[in-house]
C-alpha cells in the first residue's frame, strides 16, 4: 500500500465554522507534512511532523491547528478561516530518515480542495 | 535546502524524448537532486532521486553534471500522459526535513 488517503476531497466552509481535514497511510511513515497550494502555484510547506511531534511550523497563522494522534494519521483543524485561505491542500509522508536504507521520497495524497465563503 | 531554477514551460512532441533542465549552482554536497510532477489537480508524484551518477527507473533516467550544478531529467518517449508541471528539488537526504518546491516547468506534450 503506497497511498496517502485525504478526505475529504472537497468543503466548503463558512468563515465561523470548525472543520477538520484528515490525511492516513499505512506505510510505516514517521514523518508527515502538510503543504498549501494556491492555484497555479507550486505547494507551499505549512507543517512537518517526525514522530508523532510537530518539529516545524512555516509561521502558519493559528486559525491553522495541526494534530497527529498517531503513526498514521494526521489532522488539520480549521477555525475562523478567510477567503484567501481557499487552496488546495495536500498531505505527505515519507520515512524519518534513509540511515536504515529506505527511500526518503515523499508520497502525497490528492488534497483537500477548501473553499472558503 | 539549495535553490533550482528550471524554465516555466516546454513543449514535447508526443514520442520524442523530453530533456527538462534544473540548475542547482549552490547545491551542497550531502544534497540530492530529487523530480516530482504533478499533473493537474492532483498530489505531487515522485520520479526519481541521484547525487552525482545518473540514475534510471521505469519512469525516467536523472543526468546529473559531474561538478553537481545542474541536471537534466529525461523521459524517453513522452506521451499525452506526461503532460505536468516538473519540479527539481534538491535536499538532504537523511532528513524529515523542508522539501520545498520552485516553480517548476509546465510539459506541454503534443500530437
């Protein structure tokens, strides 16, 4: 199994709602990513997580709440969002590190396309 | 992560092998080149990785210059399929670390 699986694949929100993005693989992963693209532009790194802990956040705004409650799986908690915040938003994993010989690419899944109203 | 500069667009006739460059003048030398594409609306795909030989999969040969400045991604026989934006990133390989994308150079492939 070499997929990334997101859902939902399409929202549309409110500026006062709460939603939640999810992403899942079960390819041993250690490390996940959250990345934004805007149209017709190349994706932007938002979040990293290596085991389990965010270990970088690209100065994302806080209306932008990411969780990883396991190896698994990875959140994206949305509250309070702006129009501008519609995009296309895509999850990643890859392995933590190649010292055990594996391949360091990272695999992303097909995105969340948000639109914000 | 070291900078790439790529041209904004090609074009390849469909069956002709299409050479998309990448220059990579500050790349460091425990840095990789990597290519990803991402056809329209979808997640970013990966193809192939190298450091400083040439590598071939299924999907592409990586030529990689020998002072490591620049490399040239190659795929044989382009099909209509392979119409995408390419992008050549480069990064360290033992990490989790930023794989941060440049703009990228749109393959329009035709008949």
């Amino acid at each position: 199994d070499t997929e990334v699986t997101q859902t939902p694949k399409h929202l549309v929100m409110g500026m006062t709602n709460k939603k939640s993005l999810k992403c899942e693989q079960h390819m041993g992963h250690r490390a996940m990513y959250w990345y934004k693209q805007k149209a017709k532009k190349p994706p932007e790194l938002m979040f990293v997580y290596s085991y389990e802990k965010l270990s970088i956040n690209e100065s994302v705004p806080s209306r932008f709440s990411p969780e990883c409650p396991n190896s698994s799986l990875l959140n994206l908690h949305l509250h309070a969002l702006q129009p501008e915040d519609s995009a296309l938003y895509l999850c990643a994993s890859s392995h933590r590190s190649g010292t055990g010989g594996e391949n360091t690419e990272a695999f992303f899944g097909q995105g969340t396309r948000l639109t914000v109203v | 992560d070291a900078k790439t500069t790529q041209p904004t667009s090609m074009d390849c006739a469909e069956g002709r092998a299409a050479n998309l460059p990448c220059n990579h003048s500050t790349i460091s030398g425990n840095e990789y080149v990597y290519w990803y594409r991402q056809i329209h609306s979808q997640g970013p795909q990966y193809i192939i990785h190298g450091l400083k030989n040439n590598e071939t999969n299924e999907m592409a040969s990586l030529i990689i210059t020998e002072d490591r400045k620049s490399s040239t991604l190659i795929l044989p026989h382009a099909t209509l399929r392979d119409t995408a934006v390419y992008y050549c990133i480069v990064r360290v390989f033992l990490t989790a670390s930023k794989l941060t994308f440049g703009t990228g150079t749109r393959l329009q492939v035709t008949l």
